[in-house]
C-alpha cells in the first residue's frame, strides 16, 4: 500500500531549492520532476533531512530521456532535466541496539581474556579476577578502533545517510578483537558526502591511536615471568614498528618522558594497542572496494578508481611473493607472506565488488583533495611491509 501524499514532502517544502513542475507516484517511490534552484551536486545534501522525516531516502537524476517506469505511456516531465528521486528508507528498529551491545560484551571479554594471559602475563585459570588488570589494554584496544568507527558514523549522520552503531567482532586471539565495522544502510548523495564518511574514520582513530601510544610509552613496562624467559613457549612473535611509531618513541624520549626497558621486561601493553590501530589504519586506507581508501579515492577521482583498485591486489601478491622467496622459511611453515597473501585475495573481492556510487557524481573541491592526500601520507606512516614475524623463542 503507498503512502499517502501527505506524508511525503510538497513542492512548496523544495521551493528553496528546487523548484517542482510536476511529481509522479509509482508505488512508493516518489519522482519530483523540476530544476534545481542550487549547484545540483548540492541537492541531495540539502534536502535529506526534509525527506528523512518522512522517512525517505532521496537522489538526483539527470533526465537523458522522458521513459516510462513501468513500460506505459512516457510520462509527463514537461521538459525539466532533472527528477529527484525520493524511496522510503529502509525500516529500522528502535530501543536499545541489543546486537550491538551483546557484540561489545563479548569483545570486552575476550580483549581482557587476551589482554590479561598474552600481554600482562596473568595466570588466568589460577586467578581469574586478576583478569580485570588488563583494562587498560582493553580501553586503548577498544576505544581506538570504537573512536574510528564513530568517526564514520558521525561524518554519515552529518551528511544525513542512514547508518548503524559499530558492531565489535571478538576474538579470543592475538588482540581479542577483530576489529569493527558500521553498516550504512541509506543512499550516499554525493562525492563531497563519500569523502567526508570515508576519511573521518581513518583520521578520528588515528588521533586516538597516537594519544594512546603516546601514553603507552610512558607507562612502566611489564616484567617478563622467569618461566616465559625459559622457554615456555616454543615459538615467539617479534612485531616490527612502522614509521609512526618509530616517531613517536623518538618524540617521548626528546621530551623526558619515556621509560627505560630492562632485559626482562616487556614493553606496556598500552603501546601494543596502539601499533595495532596503525595496523588497521593502514588496511583500511587500501584505495580498493568499499574500504576507506576506496571511498575516498572513488570521492577524489571518479570511477578511475577502479583501475587503481585493480591494481592492489597484484601489489599484495608482489609483496607476498617477495617475502616469500628472500625471507628465511619461519620455523612453523608460515610466516608474513600468508598475511599479504590473504589481503590479496580479499582486495580481489573487494575490486570485484567495486566501489560505493555516490548519487550526485561531481568534482571534489581542493581542501577535500589536499586533505584525502594527507590522509594517505599517514597512512603510509602506518605501514611496515614485515608487522610481525615467528621466530623460536
């Protein structure tokens, strides 16, 4: 059943910005046929909030032809070249966002599991509440991937695009976390709107992930037990420092505030936290698919993204090779190559897949350009073409 027409946008609630010759219901999506009053890259922009109270999603069309939608008679544009296309958004569900809060529960408790037996050293099953000295590993892991994600959600809500809370992923590994991602669920309106959403993240997890690392290296580092120092591990994980990092220890120690390491001591897992928010950076600043890197060179240059998105996973696969053959083979038949390896493969979906489509397809403005380009130089910072390797401990 349609909705009826009173509760869709009048014309006279566009008149500041376009104005209406004539308006075509097809079941419920709504066609306002008329010629914007503004740049019509800014049409979409500027009326989302008056469609998203009605609950609709809304895009610019340029008209190349008056066609039929359903096959009938040519409808009536009376010559305008443009349609505003409105589509109810899709349903949403109010109240506490239960899934979400479930997914961060669990990787609160699987980040302070990891966080408290890998990184501080505690005998878990011999003292379980002494699981709880790992928060602040958790609130540096957490909080830097969380800060990101909200940088994305923050920039969508802005530009009026329908989009989700982060929903964390556990995992009781390494980190305790795989990370997090946010679903946007509305139309993106335009290249200025995909930029803005496919930046704010990479650059509002980064500030977090530099104050945490800052910290991090000011904090007393972790005694090692006597035990892990005689071997009980048979196999160890070195993690090299991308150029980020290394800055920063060079910055801490100018300013008199680092510590000094013994040679049984580890350095705090606060800092480890941060290096992984490089990490992820990093990945995510891949220009290919719908990662941020693909948004915002998909917002810079157009739909030449694809060819650059095309080339990433031949890049991966030339590192992943070259590691394997110069590397010297790690002592449990795997080592980093399997890491570019399997990026190669998911950049190869995530090429095939292709890039998010803004609705109004114009130029992006130079301060958006200059700042995509010094998003990108940060990112590099971030990248170490070996992050960690398998040694014998």
């Amino acid at each position: 059943m349609s909705r009826p027409a009173d509760e869709s946008p009048s014309p006279a609630e566009l008149a500041a910005v376009f104005h209406v010759a004539t308006v075509h219901r097809d079941g419920e999506t709504l066609r306002y046929f008329g010629d914007p009053l503004v740049p019509p890259r800014s049409v979409a922009d500027e009326l989302a909030p008056v469609f998203a109270e009605y609950g609709y999603d809304i895009e610019l069309e340029r008209q190349a032809s008056a066609k039929p939608t359903d096959g009938g008679t040519p409808l009536d544009t009376r010559g305008q070249q443009y349609a505003l296309v409105a589509e109810p958004t899709e349903a949403t569900h109010g109240g506490v966002p239960w899934l979400n809060v479930a997914l961060l529960l669990a990787t609160v408790a699987s980040t302070l599991y990891v966080g408290a037996s890998g990184w501080y050293y505690i005998p878990v099953a011999e003292e379980p509440l002494r699981i709880f000295e790992a928060w602040p590993f958790v609130v540096a892991m957490l909080g830097v991937l969380g800060i990101h994600e909200l940088g994305h959600y923050a920039a969508a809500r802005y530009h009026g695009v329908d989009v989700t809370l982060p929903y964390f992923i556990p995992f009781p590994s390494l980190l305790g976390t795989m990370g997090a991602v946010i679903n946007i669920r509305g139309r993106i309106p335009s290249r200025r709107a995909l930029f803005d959403i496919g930046v704010a993240g990479p650059l509002a997890g980064l500030v977090a992930t530099i104050v945490v690392t800052i910290i991090g290296l000011t904090l007393d580092p972790i005694s090692v037990p006597q035990s892990v120092l005689n071997g009980g591990a048979k196999y160890g994980i070195n993690f090299h420092d991308p150029l980020l990092l290394q800055g920063l220890q060079e910055l801490v120690v100018a300013l008199g505030i680092g510590v000094e390491y013994g040679p049984r001591e580890a350095v705090h897992p606060v800092v480890f936290a941060g290096w992984a928010g490089m990490f992820f950076t990093f990945l995510n600043l891949l220009p290919v698919g719908q990662l941020d890197g693909g948004h915002i060179v998909r917002a810079i240059i157009g739909r030449r993204q694809e060819t650059i998105a095309a080339a990433v996973p031949g890049a991966l696969f030339a590192l992943s090779g070259y590691l394997y053959l110069t590397r010297d083979a790690p002592p449990i038949g795997f080592g980093v190559w399997t890491l570019w390896a399997f990026w190669g493969v998911f950049a190869t979906g995530l090429a095939y897949a292709g890039p998010a489509e803004p609705t109004v397809d114009e130029p992006l403005d130079r301060r958006r350009i200059a700042l995509g380009l010094v998003t990108f130089a940060l990112g590099i910072a971030c990248f170490t073409p070996i992050p960690f390797e398998i040694v014998t401990a």
